[in-house]
C-alpha cells in the first residue's frame, strides 16, 4: 500500500495532496542520512546488555563478539577436543588443534525492509524513511566503534548486498542504496524479492557473532522467514526493530473519510465498534512479534512513525 495521509471532511472537498518527495516525508535525502553521523555518537552499541522497550521490558544478554581463527599447533594436554583440527592431524600424522582469538571488529549488519508496506504513513514520515534513519544511525554508530559495518537493503524490485567492512566510504557505500532504494519503481517483474529470500540471503552473510538489526513492519512473514530469524538468533546477537504508524495501531475517531492513494481516491467510515476491534488486532499482533522475540533471546524494539528511530535506539542501549 503506498502512503497516504488523511482528513476528516465533508465528501465534496477535495482529497488532500500527497507530500512532495521532497519533503522529508515520504523519502530522505543522502545528505540527511550522512548527517546522521553527528547524533548517532550518542548511540553505544558494545553494551553488555539491551532494554527492550515493549511493554513488559525484558533484558536480553548479548554473546559478544565473534571468534577467528589464529593457528593450528600441536595438540596439549587440556585443550578442547572440539577444537582438534583434523586436517592438520591427518595430513601430518601428529595431533594438532586450532588456536582461537577474539574479533576485534565485531561485524554488524542491518537487514533494512523497504517493500512497498514501508512506503506508508498517515502522521508523521513514511515507515520507509524511519527505516534509513535507523539504518544510518546504526552505522554510523558502528562505524565509529570501530565495528565492521554491512547489510542488506531490499524492496520487492530490487536487493543490495554489502559485506561488513571498516570504514566511513564504506558508510557512505551503504546510505547512497538506503537512498535509492526508496524511489518507487515501476518495474513489474513477476519474481518479485520476498523477505523469506532476504533472510536467507542474510543468513548466507551473517558469521557468528555478528549483532544483527532486523529494520521492518514484519508484515506478511511466512514460517519460513521466522525459521530464518530463529537460525540467526542461535548465534547472532538479534534486535528486531518494529516501524509502526499511529493508522496501523487505531483508527480515527468516529467519522467519515476521504483519502488519496496511487492517484484514487477513496473514503472510509469508522465507529466504535471498528476502532475497538482494529485496534484489538493491533495489539495481537504486537504482542505475537514480541513474543516471538522473547522466546528466542531476541531484543525488541518500537518506533512509530511519528518517533525518532535514533531516541528509541538510544533509549535500549541506555
């Protein structure tokens, strides 16, 4: 559904304007992006722990950084037989295990959702722009701590792919796609880009101990893609950061409406009886991405449109 933004008013007025793409609404510019570098300071992301901001607030451990090899040597009395490496034995006849040490850069990635849901918001700025916001405080974030900074941008049309690499030309590699990317396009192929195969290919990145941000609405995911998020959470440190806008959680007051969307215009009525039935599946459904995230060690997050993703962040790594 592509965003719209709605007005109590009598039928014979005129539907209101969508906002100029220009604006700051509907998508971001790459300037206001990279200009997130300055606030993003404020955002430590090498906590011990994170706070969830769903009601019921839990902590959620996080594993630390990954491990790399070092070298293989002669096997000692002691040493963890899990770490035999077998290929040396055999090739020299002689025991031999690996030698581990602690990433000094942590890779961290952000899995950012720009499907055509995203592109949608009634107050404040699309869900697709809060996405970018995020994505680029992270970074940033990341970025400055010396991490390794990667991830995937996707939409149904299109998926880009970066590898976590140091750097701030890397930073900025990453915000020139969550710029693009928000561009609707037009293309009409039939093999569209589906989440589950954005997760599949995020599994395919990810490496142990990576601190993985999951930047979406979660609509319309399967039991595959939970599966996906379930694998990655094994050994990967996982926040899910929930986009929301205030349309999605309740609907306006009892009325009438008019409303412009892809160029139609169309009206809807609300009563008490709808407000409380939508709103009551509203909170089903937060409360099952929540406790999907809670069952399996995940940290969770929530952002409405009308929020600044870089505050809610801040906020859990307080």
């Amino acid at each position: 559904m592509f965003g719209f933004r709605f007005h109590k008013q009598p039928v014979e007025q005129p539907a209101p304007t969508a906002p100029s793409h220009t604006s700051g609404l509907v998508s971001i510019d790459q300037q206001s992006l990279i200009q997130c570098r300055h606030q993003a300071s404020k955002l430590i992301l090498s906590s011990a722990k994170i706070k969830s901001t769903q009601s019921g607030a839990y902590l959620s451990s996080f594993r630390g950084r990954g491990m790399e090899f070092n070298e293989s040597r002669i096997y000692q009395a002691g040493d963890d037989i899990r770490s035999m490496d077998w290929k040396v034995t055999a090739r020299t006849g002689t025991p031999h295990t690996k030698v581990f040490s602690e990433e000094k850069e942590r890779p961290v990635l952000c899995w950012t959702d720009f499907r055509e849901p995203m592109r949608f918001a009634t107050h404040g700025v699309f869900k697709s722009v809060i996405a970018a916001k995020a994505a680029a405080s992270i970074a940033w974030a990341a970025s400055a701590q010396g991490d390794r900074v990667g991830g995937l941008v996707f939409s149904e049309q299109s998926h880009h792919e970066l590898k976590p690499r140091r750097g701030k030309s890397n930073v900025l590699h990453y915000i020139k796609h969550l710029q693009q990317i928000q561009q609707p396009t037009t293309n009409n192929n039939e093999q569209q880009i589906s989440a589950e195969q954005a997760l599949a290919r995020l599994r395919r990145v990810a490496r142990p101990g990576s601190l993985i941000f999951l930047i979406s609405d979660f609509r319309n995911l399967g039991e595959r893609a939970e599966s996906h998020i379930m694998q990655l959470s094994r050994h990967n440190d996982v926040v899910m950061f929930f986009i929301y806008d205030t349309l999605e959680k309740s609907l306006p007051q009892h009325g009438q409406y008019l409303i412009q969307q892809h160029g139609k215009k169309l009206r809807f009525s609300t009563h008490e009886q709808s407000q409380a039935e939508y709103h009551r599946h509203f909170l089903q459904r937060l409360q099952s991405l929540q406790g999907f995230a809670r069952s399996h060690g995940i940290s969770f997050i929530e952002c409405s449109t009308q929020q600044n993703p870089l505050d809610q962040l801040t906020a859990a790594y307080r």
